[in-house]
C-alpha cells in the first residue's frame, strides 16, 4: 500500500487500522485457502510511509485461488508478473502438495531458538553418541538441524519444522496446537464428569536421558505411559511360594499404543490431541486420522509397515522407542496382550481417527 502500479511512491492514504482490516478481509475472503499474513511500516522517498504486506504461503495448501468476480482463479508467478496458471501448472502444484510430507513443513514465527537445544544436544551425544558443537555455535547448530530437517529454509529464514518442534520444541503446542495428548482415567466403562485422574500432556516428545538411560526430563511418551501405569491396579498373586503383582495391563502393550499414535497420527488435523483413555475394563488410544499410505487393519497385525511421519517414526526409533525391525503391533500389542490375559487388541479404523483398544480382561462380544 503506498505504491503505485507504476511505482511511484504516493504515501498512505487511509489509516492504519483501515488498512490492516481491508487486508485481513482480502487474506480471508479472496484467497483460497485463507492466508496468513503480517505487515509493516516502511517509511521511504520524501517522509512517505508505505505498507509492506506479506503473505506467507504453503506447499501443502498449494495451489492457492483469487477470487476474480464470482470465480475463483489459479495464478503462476513470473518475473515481476502475474498469469492465469494453466492446467498443467495447476496438477503439477497439487502432486506437488500431495508429495510433501507435513512432518518437514516449516512452521510460521519458529526459529532455532523454538527448540530446546539441550535436549537436542542430549540427542546427539547421548542417544546417537555422537560428537557435538557447544551450545553457543548456534550457527553449526542450524546447518546440522538443516541438514537432519529438523530445520528448514523457508522465504529466507530458517524455521523449525513440524516435526523438529515435536521431537524438540520449548512449547510445541503454542505453534501446533495438535501437539499434545488428553490423558483421563475414568471410574466406569464410559466417559464422564466424574474422573479418577486427568492430565493435559505437553511438550517435547521425547525424553533427555544419562549416558546409562536414566532418564533426565520425561517427554510426552514417557508421561503418557506414566499415566496410564499409575492409574491402573495390580493383583496379587502367589506362584508357588513366591507373591508377585501383577498390572491389569502390560506396560509394553501400552507404551507400543501410546507411540504408535504420537508417530503415526495425522499432524495435518489441526487442534485435536491424542486420546488416551483408561476405563474400568479397558484402555483406548485414539489418534486422529486414518490408517496412512494405503495401510489396512490387517495388513499392520501381519506386520506391514507403513509410516505417515518418517522422520518422527527414525528418531524416536533411535530412543528405542520402537523396535528396529518396526513390527511393535505385531511383536509386542498383539503378542503380549494374548500372553498377559488371552485377549485380542481391538484395532478400529474410522472415518478420521484410529483406535487402539487394551482390554482388562476378555469383553463380551456380539
């Protein structure tokens, strides 16, 4: 605002909050998808002040519509022109969005200062044994990061991906308000107002830990199993002489529930966390979105291995979260529930969520 087609530079001519409000209504009612953006004050030739207005776009919402009269129109950019994109540069955007995993998306307003870098440093030391700059090399730092897609280069600025701030992020959750779990215990076999315990989970997702695996500063997997695991009973029971207890649940079987939803969720459905539920008579993890890549019910008890999140699934593999052959539905759900109590998980795939159901002991059945 400010400058003419020609480029002349005329200076504002309206106030500033008329302004801010003709561009949010332009942003919100003729792009499609809306469009974030931010401005700013530049005052040039002669004490003249002009608007600079930004528009941050996105490879996966790509290819972006102007509302022309009552249609909506494609644009491609050329030089310091605009055209109506043709169909071909059109399908090639959308392939393009379609190819791009949300996981390495830059995410608006983050910078490497968005992650805890000690727990990325505890990473590479501990975790990967390997060397590492000291914390203050912030510009070592960002070519690593760079290089593992923990950060990305984006309109000229390195930003935090989805998954960096995941894995990594101080508050995850203030830019991906889908980053989190909803923890509640339940005293019945149904949800209620009345609850034995409830936590909102938030954070990094994995856990800083000592050289001999102690951990440090639990992360959103190991509070979640935590969870679970304090709010579930044990039995006594006397094998031979010995008296042991055992948990109404094994604790592999719902730490292997609770990562399969953190890795393999869909990060795309914005504003809805995991689930995890504890019941009087079973526990259900629910993650938002389908089963990904052509995955089926079936094909995961065999052991097809599928992943949504690439780089979330690798680096929480090397926590040893998830086993390196990758069939944890098959090996460790599957096999230590028939093994504790005889029963079958009930793994349920929905229209936008999947569902892993631990039962306490064997449900009725239809």
């Amino acid at each position: 605002m400010g400058v003419e087609d020609d480029g002349k530079i005329s200076g504002l001519t309206r106030s500033l909050r008329e302004i801010e409000t003709w561009a949010v209504n332009i942003a919100h009612n003729n792009v499609r998808p809306a469009a974030a953006l931010d401005w700013r004050t530049v005052v040039l030739d002669e004490d003249k002040e002009v608007v600079v207005i930004n528009l941050h776009s996105d490879l996966f919402e790509k290819p972006y519509e102007a509302k022309v009269g009552n249609d909506w129109t494609a644009f491609f950019r050329s030089g310091t022109t605009s055209r109506v994109a043709t169909r071909e540069e059109i399908w090639r955007l959308h392939k393009t969005a379609q190819i791009a995993r949300y996981e390495i998306k830059p995410v608006p307003h983050t910078n490497i200062c968005s992650l805890d870098l000690d727990r990325v440093e505890n990473y590479f030391i501990v975790i990967l044994k390997r060397d590492a700059p000291s914390l203050d090399e912030q510009e070592s730092w960002s070519k690593i990061l760079t290089n593992l897609d923990i950060l990305t280069e984006h309109e000229d600025e390195l930003l935090a991906t989805a998954a960096g701030l995941l894995l990594f992020g101080k508050n995850p959750n203030r830019r991906l308000p889908q980053a989190g779990i909803t923890a509640t215990a339940y005293p019945g076999e149904e949800k209620d107002y009345n609850r034995i315990d409830n936590e909102i989970i938030r954070g990094p997702l994995v856990s800083s830990r000592t050289t001999d695996q102690q951990i440090i500063e639990k992360g959103v997997i190991d509070r979640a199993q935590d969870f679970v695991m304090r709010n579930i009973r044990s039995e006594a029971r006397l094998n031979g002489a010995v008296r042991t207890n055992k948990k109404e649940l094994p604790e592999s079987a719902i730490r292997e529930a609770i990562v399969n939803a953190v890795v393999h969720r869909d990060y795309t459905i914005a504003g809805t966390d995991i689930e995890v539920s504890l019941y009087s008579d079973r526990l259900e993890v629910i993650s938002p979105g389908k089963l990904p890549n052509g995955a089926t019910v079936e094909k995961i008890k065999e052991g097809n291995r599928v992943t949504r999140n690439k780089l979330l699934k690798d680096i929480i593999r090397d926590y040893q979260y998830i086993e390196h052959q990758g069939m944890g539905i098959r090996n460790k759900l599957i096999s230590s529930m028939r093994e504790h109590n005889g029963t079958e998980p009930d793994l349920i795939e929905e229209e936008s969520r999947f569902i892993v159901r631990l039962w306490k002991t064997k449900p009725p059945r239809a």
